[in-house]
C-alpha cells in the first residue's frame, strides 16, 4: 500500500522532468528544455521494505507524445545511482528526497518484474488526510495488471541487489525503449507509449508457462488497455 502525503513539493515532479526529459536518448517529445510536459496520470508499486517509493508518471509532450517515467524517491542517495539521478526535490513531510529513473534502481525492477509475472498487483493508494477524518483511499489515475502466470519464482525478481545488477540501460536502438537486464529476466520499459487501437501484449507472453509476461496500463483518456512494459525469462 502507497502511503500519499498531503504535502507541498519543490521543485514539482513536472518540473523535473522538463528539465530532465530532453537530456534523454530515448526521448523524442517536442518542448524546450524547462517546459513542462502535462500530466496524463500515475500508478505506484509497493516496496516491500516500505523504504523507497516507487510511482511511475505518464506525461504528454507538447507534440501529443505519452511518455512514460517510472520513478523512485529515496531518503537519502541511491550508491553507484548516480548517472540515474533526475534530481532532487524537497517534501514538506518527508524533508529532502533523492529522484532516480527507476530503470536505473533495483527496487523498480524487482517491483515490476514481480507485478509482470504475477505475483505481486499495483499498490493501493492511500492518502493521509486530517487526524479526524483519518487516511482515505484513493483511485489510481492508471490501472495496470500484469498477464504474467507466476511461472517464475520470485527468488529471480528478488536477487537485484543493486544498481550494478541493471545489464542493459538507455535506448534500445531508438526505438523509446529501455532494455535491463537482471537475473533471469530481461525487462523491455516502453517510454514512448504506443497508443494507437490499443494492444494486448498477447506477443510478450506464453499462456500457461513461465516465459514470461507484459504489464498493460489504461486510464481515463485510453480506456482499451495498452502496453507499458515486459519480461522474458532468458
């Protein structure tokens, strides 16, 4: 479960990535450095240990491109983190918090292969109101479901240790995606998010075996599920 804190933030998570987006090989949105992308909606994942969050956001350019970001905030660096880091922010709960692309963080990975697989669901949200009225749920502005059938044990998702474990970062041959690499699995993170007629990533997976399976995301503006990521058994 997603803790939310009623807080202020600066710089805003938007702000962030207008600066950080642009710098980016996969990137492909229109927008000057600074200028920033529009909010489509998030989805979160839970950290077992409860230490890091982990909430991926999906963002329009000003050319109409849906860009998808996972994130990671940390209190406190991320070690051998660094070529990650999207910057930092200040929470008025949480004090100051480290911002990494989760594609460089093993807590986003392990997270992700084990909702990809099946073996762990995105995270509910809840949302810490005043004292009498208590914590409130909140819907997610994406859902996603993984098609994954638990054919992989989670022993594979869980032995990311560190960031050293990532074997594949960066654009996968300009084509939006990054590839990452971890025991057992490889990861496939679609950034630019294909959303033409929807797609069922029927392609990424073999029904009633363990080779794998694909994470497919939808929310308010795009109804008919769409894919967001996989992972394959290597």
């Amino acid at each position: 479960m997603a803790v939310i804190h009623r807080a202020e933030i600066r710089p805003t998570k938007l702000e962030l990535l207008g600066d950080w987006l642009p710098k980016q090989t996969w990137f492909a949105g229109a927008g000057a450095p600074g200028e920033k992308p529009a909010s489509v909606g998030a989805y979160r994942f839970d950290d077992p240990r409860g230490e890091v969050g982990i909430e991926t956001l999906l963002v329009r350019t000003a050319d109409g491109q849906v860009v998808q970001v996972p994130l990671t905030y940390r209190g406190a660096p991320l070690a051998g983190g660094e070529p990650f880091l999207v910057g930092t922010m200040d929470h008025s709960v949480l004090g100051r918090r480290w911002v990494y692309d989760g594609c460089g963080d093993p807590v986003y990975l392990s997270a992700l292969a084990a909702v990809v697989l099946g073996h762990a669901v995105q995270a509910e949200e809840l949302v810490e109101g005043s004292v009498a009225d208590g914590p409130q749920r909140r819907t997610p502005t994406v859902s996603v479901v993984g098609t994954g059938t638990r054919g992989a044990t989670p022993s594979v998702v869980e032995a990311v240790e560190d960031v050293n474990a990532v074997g594949e970062q960066g654009d996968a041959g300009g084509s939006g995606r990054t590839v990452v690499r971890i025991p057992g699995l490889e990861l496939t993170i679609f950034r630019l998010v294909d959303l033409p007629g929807g797609d069922t990533g029927d392609t990424d997976r073999t029904d009633g075996d363990d080779q794998g399976g694909a994470l497919l995301g939808a929310w308010t503006d795009q109804t008919r599920p769409v894919r967001l990521a996989t992972a394959r058994r290597i």
